[in-house]
C-alpha cells in the first residue's frame, strides 16, 4: 500500500490510513510513504515529514492511498498525476481520503464515477471537474477500483471499509475497538452539515431506539414499531431519523442486517437459512438477493473467502 504524501498534506488525514491499517493483526498490509521523491514534504500544520520513496512505490502497490490537503485548488504536480493515472490504467485499487478527491479527479481517475469529499468542497469538486458525479451525502463512496471519502473523520470509516472488504467484518471489528471507533457509523455526512434542525427537535436523539433495534435485528421491525419506541408519530420519527442519521430507517435496518449476516458467516457454522432468520432477512433467498445487490457476491462465496470457523458448515450451502 503506498500513501502519496503531497505538499500541504493535512497530517490527521496522513496519519488515518497509517493507523488503521498498522492495527489490523498479523501485519496484513505493508505501508509505504511516497512522494515526488524521498526526502522532506512540507505539512499543512506547518511542520515537515520524511517519505522514504519517490513515485516509484506507486507502481509497487496494490493500493494507493491520497490523502487531502490544503489549499486544496493548489496544482497537484505532474507527476504525481501521472503516477496516479497509471496506476489506475495498471488496475490498482485508488483510495482518497478528504480533498485527496480533488487529486484524483485531476488525474482523470473519477470521470464517469460516483464520489465524495469534504462536503465544504463537494459543491466545487462538481463544478471542476463536471464528468464526476459527486454525492456530498455520504461518508464514503465504493466504485470497486476507486474509492473516495469525506472529510477527515470519515477516512476512518473508509478505512475500516477497506479492511471489511478485504479481511472481512469480524477483522474490520476487532482493528474498530483497538482504534476505539465505531466499526460502522450510521448515516452520512447529511448528520455533520450544517442546517436547522425541525422546529420541534427539542434535542432529542434515536440512538436508543437505534440500539434497541440491534438487539433486536432477528424479529419484525417495521416504522411504526420504531416510532412506538421512540414515542413518536411514525412521520415525525421518520423524519428524526433522517436529519439525525442521513438515512431512512429501512435502509439502516438493511445495512445493519446485512453487517449482522457477515459477521455470523464468519463466526460460527450456521446454515445459510439459520443466518437469514437471525439477521432478520428471513429467507435464504431474500439474504442472497441483498448480498448480491449491496456485496456483489453470495452468502456462500463470502463465508468460503471469510469464515475463521474450519470443518464442514451444516445447512443451506448453495449461492
């Protein structure tokens, strides 16, 4: 994994990616950080840092992380676009984190794709390069080959997003207490801009409902159950929900769901009809369908890719 270290890099957005992955065990992955060439960059606190490679570690890697900088409208080098579009001809997974987004864009790597970034700057990262789609909802965006995060705190989660989907949720867990964050947050970036909120707010907040709700993942759950729960109107508290979380209360159930799902294939040596039941999807064929729509793979195929759990796996072992 190569980190490009650019002029102005904003240090908590260097030092994420370093953190996160450095804690996932059995040293999984190899950091690299590179820039023009190996020598001092210049931070935008003020204060330089070494990078032991040049460009060269960017047609090493398997991934290669941007982190942002300021100002970000500064010109990214050359070279650094060049290295960044190579890779991505070459098939090398890209990740930004923050205004790293800008630098990918300049390279050419996000035309014709869905992103993100702060979402200060998601307004002029749209109007500078148009061929982007960026969604400034959202903590993180998943294109497959390119990757693209908010602001700051949310490379984090992007992160973690990474470990996910390349070690699997139960190491993804374990790498979020070490780091004591959250494995998965709630919402997107719609929590963090800044706006009013309903007249009639009255600083209440749904995560007991939300946690309530994990517990209890395996039986019906509907908006009306919720709102019982929170002592609201059903459209009052699916209106909460939204301006609290950044999402609608049965997409977070599904997302949840699907998280509880991974976690039990990996874990323990439940049929694919007993999963189902517990993460509270029901069927074999309703937990398959999702996992195709959200991961792209079955039920099945993740289990063999992921699960920790040796020996024969009794139940449902169809795709």
């Amino acid at each position: 994994m190569a980190v490009v270290v650019t002029d102005g890099v904003l240090p908590l957005d260097l030092g994420i990616p370093a953190q996160v992955f450095i804690a996932v065990p059995g040293r999984a992955y190899e950091l690299t950080l590179c820039g023009r060439s190996a020598g001092p960059v210049a931070t935008a606190a003020g204060f330089t840092m070494t990078v032991t490679s040049g460009l060269e570690a960017v047609r090493c890697a398997h991934t290669v992380v941007v982190p942002g900088y300021a100002p970000h409208r500064q010109e990214v080098p050359a070279a650094v676009l060049d290295a960044l579009a190579g890779a991505h001809a070459e098939g090398r997974r890209l990740v930004s984190i923050c205004t790293g987004a800008f630098a990918l864009a300049a390279a050419g790597v996000l035309d014709g794709r869905r992103a993100t970034t702060h979402w200060l700057y998601a307004d002029e990262l749209a109007a500078r390069y148009p061929a982007v789609s960026v969604d400034p909802r959202v903590l993180y965006v998943d294109e497959g080959q390119v990757l693209t995060s908010a602001g700051v705190a949310a490379g984090i989660d992007l992160c973690l997003h990474l470990v996910r989907r390349d070690l699997g949720a139960r190491t993804a867990n374990q790498v979020a207490r070490t780091l004591v964050s959250a494995p998965h947050r709630d919402g997107g970036q719609a929590q963090y801009i800044r706006r009013p909120l309903p007249a009639d707010a009255g600083g209440t907040t749904l995560a007991p409902t939300r946690a309530w709700a994990l517990d209890r993942l395996h039986e019906p759950l509907t908006v009306p159950r919720l709102a019982a729960h929170a002592h609201m109107a059903p459209r009052t508290f699916a209106r909460h929900f939204v301006a609290e979380t950044g999402t609608t209360p049965l997409r977070w159930l599904l997302a949840a769901r699907l998280d509880r799902a991974r976690e039990l294939l990996e874990s323990t040596c439940l049929g694919i009809d007993q999963v189902a039941e517990r993460c509270g999807l029901g069927t074999p064929s309703n937990l398959r369908l999702h996992f195709r729509r959200a991961l792209k793979t079955t039920p099945t195929a993740y289990r063999a890719a992921f699960a920790a759990v040796p020996g024969e796996r009794p139940g449902d072992q169809r795709g």
